[in-house]
C-alpha cells in the first residue's frame, strides 16, 4: 500500500537534484550576468592594443592573490558581445564602457604597462589588495553546493522513509 502513496518524484531523489543544480544555475547565471553588462573582461594583448590606439582614459591596479587585477574606463564606450558560453542563448552586442584584464605581477610587466599608460594619458591608480575578496569567492562558490548537498539528503531520508 505505501507504494501507491508514492509518487515517482519521491522514489527518484535525482529529478528533485537535478531540479535544485538547474535552479541555482540559473540563479547564478541571470544574477552574475546583470552586472557584467558594463564591464568587458580583456586579455593583456588587447589591454595594451587599446592603451596603444589611445582608448583607455584611466586604468587600476589591485594585487588579487598571485595575480594583479587591471581595471579601467575606455574613453568611449564599445561595443562588445557578450560570450554567454550557453549555445542556446545567442550573444547580443552591448555598449561597455568599462574593461578588466589579468597580469602577472611582474615588476617588467607592470613597468611597461605603466610607461604605455603614461605615454598615452591614461590615469594610473594603485588599490590596496582587497582581503574580503577570497571570502566571498568562497561563500558565493560553496553555499550553493551546501543548499543542493541540504536538499539531496533531506529528499533521500523522505524517500527512503516511506
């Protein structure tokens, strides 16, 4: 008789899984995704192309662990696709204005891109290295696996109690 009191949701924790890991994906996805709208993520290469071309107006370094995070303004705002990585979703272009880029902290790297930035009237600011950074990488990577982890057990005690 309790088979008949079951349905196939219950006896099947995985679709209740499955379910949750689209959820928070799609939570991450669409959250994380509004504010990389203004911001276009750029490789060293392309960073000193658009230094070059005179199209950066100021530029910040902040050190991030083993790297060093350059950020900045163009002086006029480009168009960019925007790479979603989903194949269903198409790119659609957009107006940045803002950039980021990764280098290597090395002391030549940072020299050239400092006498490039100066050469070319670009404003160079120096941050601190942010120490809440790590943190909320940690949380906002692992709080979502605890959530689905919480679910998952809480559906296979439910599932195989009955």
């Amino acid at each position: 008789m309790n088979n008949r009191n079951n349905n196939g949701f219950v006896r099947n924790p995985f679709l209740y899984l499955l379910i949750i890991v689209a959820a928070v994906t799609g939570f991450q996805y669409f959250f994380a995704g509004n504010g990389a709208g203004q911001s276009q993520q750029i490789n060293y290469t392309e960073l000193v192309k658009e230094i070059k071309n005179n199209n950066v107006k100021n530029i910040s370094y902040q050190p991030n662990g083993s790297v060093i995070e350059v950020a900045g303004t163009y002086n006029k705002a480009k168009e960019s696709k925007e790479d979603t990585g989903i194949q269903f979703f198409t790119p659609r272009a957009q107006k940045v204005s803002r950039f980021s880029s990764v280098i290597l902290p090395s002391d030549i790297t940072v020299n050239e891109l400092q006498k490039l930035a100066a050469d070319h009237k670009a404003e160079i600011t120096i941050k601190r290295e942010s120490s809440s950074g790590m943190w909320i990488t940690i949380l906002t990577s692992i709080v979502p696996f605890v959530i689905v982890m919480f679910f998952f057990f809480s559906m296979m005690n439910q599932g195989g109690g009955g």
